[in-house]
C-alpha cells in the first residue's frame, strides 16, 4: 500500500469543482481546502508505486487543476522493484542530494527542482 499527501492548486473560482472531481476519484480524499486561494491537500492510498503515480497523472488532468504535486510519500510492505518513472528520470540525481553518513538528514538540501 503507497500513501501520497498531494497539494492541488485549483482557480479559486472553480475549486469546488476540483474538490468533487477529486472525491470522485478511487483512492482519494480531500482533507483541506482553502477555496480562497484555491488550494487543496488530498491524500491518495494506491497499491503500488505505478498505480500511485497514474493517481497523479489523473488528478494532474482533471478540468481547472492548475498543478498537482506530490508532497509526501510512504509505502507500507512493499519490497518489489520498480524502475523509475519516465517524468522522474532526469531528476534522478537529486534524489540523492542529502548524501550519506550519520549526518546526512540534518544536511539535506531541497532538490532545486522542487524550488521552482
């Protein structure tokens, strides 16, 4: 089982729509909203690593998403392997930005991607 925390930035005006296309969808629940400034947190329960990240797509597709990203990411009994995803692989070396050693989390930089 994969658990995704995903952000939803949707147009103010349409985010009670984004809210219902999203709650419509297998595996999805909305926990927040700010129909303010149209932002949204919903968390997605997949089978797998695959299935999770068509979950993305699919909420990344839906009408007046204006992006969708993923923010947390846990995965429960799951020791197969899986190879990279296509829209993954030429970040892949970011994935490995906070190094090794014993200090390693407290020294973790934000890929730069993720900044922008």
């Amino acid at each position: 089982m994969n658990l995704s925390g995903i952000l939803v930035m949707a147009n103010p005006t349409w985010h009670g729509k984004v809210v219902e296309a999203l709650r419509a969808l297998d595996g999805v629940e909305v926990h927040q909203v700010d129909a303010e400034t149209g932002r949204i947190v919903a968390v997605q329960e997949a089978e797998d690593i695959n299935a999770e990240v068509a979950g993305l797509r699919a909420i990344k597709a839906l009408p007046h998403v204006i992006m969708a990203e993923m923010v947390y990411h846990y995965v429960a009994d799951d020791e197969r392997m899986y190879e990279m995803p296509e829209e993954l692989k030429d970040k892949e070396e970011d994935f490995d930005a906070c190094g090794s050693g014993a200090n390693a989390a407290s020294t973790c930089a934000v890929p730069a991607y993720l900044n922008d």
